[in-house]
C-alpha cells in the first residue's frame, strides 16, 4: 500500500472514530432521547422560549414515515456519493488510457525506461 | 442548521429571503458564466455539488449527545468561490425542503443564507487569508472546510436568536441558548468535515492536476510543485 492510500485511510478512519466515539461513550446517556437532530432540539428551544409560537406555514409534503424519510435521506447521499464516484472513475480512466498512449507512443524500444517513471503514481 | 417551515416569523423569514436572493441571482449568473466560458469544468461543478448533496444527508452523533450533519460547502467554495456554492448549497436546500420536510420553503430565505452564503464566504476568506501566508494547501483546505461548517451553524443561533430573544436575558441569553444546541453540536462535525474535504482535495491533486491550476488552487509555480509531488508520491 502507498503511502498516499495509507494517509487517505487514516483520514477516514479518524472521521468514522469521531462519528462512532460519542456512541461509544454513551455521551448521550443523559439525554431522556439519545441523539436526537440539533434541528429538531431548536425547535424544543424556540417553543420554550416562546410557548405561544405557531409555526405558520407547513411543509407542502412531509415523507408520511421515519422509514421513508431516511429512504430519501439514503437516495439524496446516494446521488452525491454516484457522482462521486462517476467523477473520480472517470478521471482515473483518463489518467489510465492517456499513460497507455504514451507508452504506445515512446514504442517498444525503451519500455522499462518509459514504464518506470510512469508507474509511481499508480498506487492512487 | 435547517430551521424548520414556519417556525420564523413572517417578517424575519422575507428579510433573510431579500438578503440572501442577490447572492444567489449573482451565484446564477457565475455558474452560467463558469460553464460557458470553462465547459471542461461541468463535471468538477457537479462533483462539489454531490460533496454537499452527500455531506448534508450524513446525521453524525456528537458529544452533546445529540445529531446533526456536515455542510460540505467548502469544497465547491474553495474551487469555484463562493457565488457558485450560493446556487449549489440552494439546490441542496430545495431538495430537503420539498422532499423531506426538512427546513422549509418560507425559511428558505434563512437556511440559503447561513449555509449557503455566510458559510462557504467565511471558509473561502480563511483560506485566501492562509494561503496568502504561505500554509500548506491541505492546512488551509482543513480550516477553510472547519469554517465554513461551524460559521453555518452560528450564523443559524444568531438567525434564531434574533427572531426569538429570551424574555429574560434578551438576545444574548438567547444566542447562548441556540449556540449551545448548535454550535457545540457542530465541533467535531466540523473536524469530520475538515478531515473529508482534505481527503477529497487529495484526490484531486492526484486526479485532476491540470483543473486545479486553471482554477488556481495549485500554482505553477515551484512551491506548489512540491506540494502536488508530495501528495502525488
């Protein structure tokens, strides 16, 4: 594994241990409802600090269930992380095909002269 | 950061509208720009808008022991500065209003200014200001996407606290109140963000050298020669 692969898992590994410790923790142990939104608390807060507000207008269409909500919370992270993937696969082709072509193109000569140089970044 | 439909009053939620409607019509007229002049440059704009798209759905818990998710504004604000990521974070928001009651559309206004607009400016003002002194890319990459994600959920509490200051302590008891359910929230999140952003901006070094240049990101120049091989190694 490359140094660069070794560096970009840390990095991931550091974001799931910031997301999975305060579970660990129980740092939610002293709320009567673990975890809640922080959206959801401001509203707790605004009704408190003002018990006669009304929201005044309603959502046109609210997912009629928690399991269809996170379904197109799911669909909205499925879209991005999609294209994503489309974009970094794409240029990763590119990249691939252009050094073939270059290869192709210094001819059978020198291969190992053209391949080692080449090779270095491979390990992205 | 998503404050819910109807639960700003009339007169706060068309003034946020107003604020924030020339920075998007400006954001309109910079991405049109953008893809006319650089149509190379679609695919990148579409991949900064997915960052957020994605960011914006991930709920993370935090050590308040409560929720709430990333913005991943400052990736596209960084690249395509801020009036690009005004449309982009707007797109986001009418997706989550209209299909999962999540923010609003007479909040709109609000949500589109604290996420949308004050976030991703003040990611991009601290990352000009630290690579004006020379930090290293990734540093400056970490504190502008830091920024960017907490300055969104502060600029909510105060949004909040203007709109419903404590009977007692005012304003401010008020802004404590918001900052504490926010602010705090979004510390480690922010990290997260941090930590995402420099994963993706790595990739980008590697995938996208010649993109990077043109948008200014890496100099031609020698030092940023050397930052490009020491990630590309």
């Amino acid at each position: 594994m490359s140094r660069n692969t070794k560096i970009n898992l840390l990095l991931l590994l550091a974001v799931a241990a910031l997301a999975v410790l305060p579970l660990v923790l129980g740092l939610g142990d002293h709320k009567k409802e673990p975890f809640t939104g922080s959206d959801g608390e401001a509203e707790t807060a605004i009704t408190e600090i003002e018990p006669d507000y009304k929201p005044w207008f309603s959502p046109l269409y609210e997912p009629p269930s928690g399991e269809i909500e996170s379904a197109l919370f799911s669909l909205q992270a499925a879209l991005g992380s999609g294209v994503l993937a489309y974009y970094f696969g794409l240029r990763r082709g590119r990249r691939q095909g252009e050094r073939r072509a270059l290869e192709r193109d210094r001819g059978s000569g020198n291969p190992a002269g053209g391949t080692a140089g080449e090779s270095t970044g491979e390990g992205a | 950061m998503h404050i819910a439909e109807g639960f700003l009053p009339p007169a706060h939620a068309a003034a946020w509208g107003v604020a924030s409607a020339p920075f998007v019509l400006h954001g309109v007229r910079s991405l049109t720009r953008e893809v006319r002049e650089h149509p190379e440059s679609t695919l990148l704009l579409g991949a900064s808008g997915a960052f957020t798209f994605v960011l914006s759905a991930l709920k993370l818990p935090s050590v308040t022991g409560s929720c709430s998710h990333p913005t991943g504004t400052g990736l596209g604000a960084i690249l395509f500065r801020p009036p690009v990521m005004a449309v982009l974070g707007t797109i986001t928001l009418l997706f989550q209003a209209l299909l999962l009651a999540h923010g609003g559309l007479t909040t709109l206004g609000a949500n589109v200014f604290s996420m949308a607009i004050a976030g991703p400016w003040a990611g991009y003002a601290v990352y000009r200001l630290l690579r004006r002194y020379d930090v290293p890319l990734m540093v400056a990459v970490f504190s502008a996407a830091f920024v960017a994600d907490l300055s969104t959920y502060c600029v909510t509490s105060v949004q909040l606290a203007l709109a419903f200051p404590d009977p007692g302590s005012g304003f401010l008891g008020a802004l404590g109140k918001f900052g504490s359910i926010f602010a705090v929230t979004q510390i480690p999140l922010a990290v997260s963000e941090g930590l995402l952003t420099v994963l993706v901006m790595r990739l980008l070094v590697q995938s996208s050298k010649g993109e990077l240049t043109r948008l200014g990101v890496l100099l031609a120049g020698k030092q940023s020669r050397s930052e490009t091989e020491e990630v590309a190694r």
